[in-house]
C-alpha cells in the first residue's frame, strides 16, 4: 500500500503525501485539534513539538 501512495506521489508529481499511516503524536492532541488542523499546524511549523506549540 505504501508503495502504491509513493507511486501516486511521484506520478502526480505531489511535493509531499501526509497522512496514509499512522499519524505520530496526533494522540497527544487528539482532545484538540482535528487531524486536518495537526497536518496544517505539521506543515506550517515544519513538525514542531511539543504539542504545547500547538495551540
């Protein structure tokens, strides 16, 4: 499956696929944000933690 998203990714010439997985640390912050908020906060701060950042 992995394969197939990296082969999607690649054919549609995509910068980046995000999600497909587990979803690291979301957990953390599930209380609070929607996985759709994680992502964007993921690629606007460039994955900073802690959750605390998060807000």
């Amino acid at each position: 499956m992995m394969q197939t998203m990296y082969e999607l990714v690649v054919h549609r010439r995509f910068e980046r696929l995000l999600g497909g997985g587990r979803i690291p640390l979301y957990h953390q912050v599930k209380d609070t944000m929607t996985k759709i908020s994680f992502f964007q906060h993921c690629v606007k701060y460039s994955l900073l933690f802690p959750p605390e950042s998060m807000s």
